[in-house]
C-alpha cells in the first residue's frame, strides 16, 4: 500500500517540477499548432465560434429548442444556455483528444531517455486551456449582454474549470499510454466523445429526465456535474458545496481515475520506446 501510494503521488511529483518546461512547451505547442497558415492562432478561436453560432441557429430557429427549454423550467436566454454548455464540452473535448495522442505526436521526445515524458499529456491540456480561457470570456460577454449582472456565484466557474481539467488530466494518462499499444483507442475515444456530448445536458434541459428513473445514468458521468456546476453558477446561484453528495462523488471517481492512470502510465513507460 505504501508503494502504491508513493507511485502515485510521485507522478504529480514530477509534474510540479517541471512546471516551468511544461508552460514554455505548452505555449510553444499552441503557438507552432496553427503555424504556416496565414491567421495562425486565430483559426484557434475561429472554429468554436462557428460551432456555437451553428448549434444556436440550427436548435433555436429551426427545432425550437428554446421553447422545449422553457418547458423545462429553464427561463433563461437560449444561446446563453448553449454556450454555458458548449464551453466546458469543448475544453473537454479538445483536451482528451490532444492528450490521448501525445505520446504518438511526441514520439522522438518519448525515446529520449532523460525526457520526462510524463509531462507531454499536461501540456497538451494547458494549451486547450488557453482557448477554453477565451471561451469563458466570451461566455461571460454574452451573460452580461443578456442584462446579467455580476455575483459571487461566477466565481465558481474558477472552480469547475479546475474540476474539468483534472478530470482531464485524471483520464489522459490512462488512455495516452494505452493508445500506444492499441491505436484503435483514438477512434473509440471520438465515437465516446459523440455519445457524451449528446448524453449530457448540454443542448437540453436535465429537468426533461427527472421523474423518468434513469437520471441517475447521466448523474454517473462526471461532465454532468461541471456543466451542471457551470449553469449554477451563472443563473441558479447556487454554492458548489452546497450539493456535498454530487462534490464527493466527482472527487472520489477523479481520484480513482488519477490513481489507475498513474498506474497505468508507470506499469507501460518502460515499453514506450520499443514500440514506437
């Protein structure tokens, strides 16, 4: 037990370490992203932005997903709704995806035996981070638009973007090492990511599965809690400690998550370079 757990806390261990290289490659890997093409960076941003004015024009004016909201007991502005959601998915998202293929992407820096490689899942997700930071700001512009004002309650969006980047992180380390062995596992994470998407309540109202049974299939997935977390705290006013049920199970499944990645990341290290 005592070996398991120095395994375990000796991964964020490193981490911290090794903060400074991993925000000067983080950087790095967003700028060099977009590099040769003529907007660069701003190809970054462009894309979501497209996504979320798609997703408002297509579920608001043409299925009249506003009014099914509104039914639902949600009164609050539609596109709002949207992107409080959309925001944290696209984190989410993006991140897992970048850092499932880290070790594949980075695999010259993987054979280098005084590299260390577990680094290059964090650095993928912080540059996710920075466009997700962006995102946020533009959710806030469109929330204050909209005739919200400012509470204490927004400064919760701090913590459920803590909550969606360890949980990314818990998650990465898992499937970036099995990836290398098995590289069906990019395309099994995308078709998964399709399903979330659709199995969390982002472009519908949660209160629609309440009363049925089976709302407590979504209350299992942990994207629930931080997109749930996230409408909360811009319109429900509601303290993230508040829901202390909902708060323990996130940060026991997040550590369990954290506990077999880093188990994982350790028992395949040694095999990394042989096979790629």
């Amino acid at each position: 037990m005592t070996l398991f757990l120095k395994k375990m806390f000796s991964l964020p261990a490193e981490l911290w370490q090794n903060r400074r290289l991993i925000w000067k490659l983080s950087k790095n890997d967003f700028k060099t992203r977009y590099a040769g093409s003529y907007l660069g960076i701003i190809w970054a941003f462009v894309q979501p932005v497209i996504t979320i004015l798609v997703y408002w024009l297509v579920f608001e004016k043409g299925f009249s997903a506003k009014g099914e909201i509104f039914k639902s007991g949600v009164e609050v502005p539609f596109v709002v709704y949207l992107t409080s959601g959309l925001v944290p998915w696209f984190f989410f998202s993006e991140a897992i995806n970048n850092a499932t293929n880290a070790l594949l992407e980075y695999n010259y820096l993987v054979k280098k035996v005084v590299f260390k490689i577990s680094i290059l899942p964090l650095i993928k997700i912080i540059a996710a981070g920075f466009i997700h930071v962006f995102f946020i700001g533009v959710l806030l512009v469109i929330y204050f638009i909209y005739g919200y004002g400012f509470t204490p309650y927004i400064l919760q969006l701090v913590y459920y973007s803590f909550c969606l980047f360890i949980l990314v992180l818990a998650l990465s380390y898992t499937f970036c090492s099995v990836v290398v062995f098995f590289r069906d596992l990019t395309q099994i994470v995308n078709i998964a990511l399709q399903i979330g998407m659709w199995a969390t309540p982002i472009m519908w109202s949660f209160t629609r599965a309440e009363g049925t049974g089976f709302e407590w299939i979504f209350r299992l997935n942990p994207v629930f809690y931080i997109v749930t977390g996230y409408r909360q705290a811009l319109f429900d006013e509601i303290w993230f400690w508040q829901q202390p049920g909902q708060l323990a199970y996130f940060w026991i499944l997040t550590i369990l998550l954290f506990a077999m990645g880093t188990f994982v990341f350790k028992r395949l290290k040694p095999h990394f370079a042989d096979v790629l």
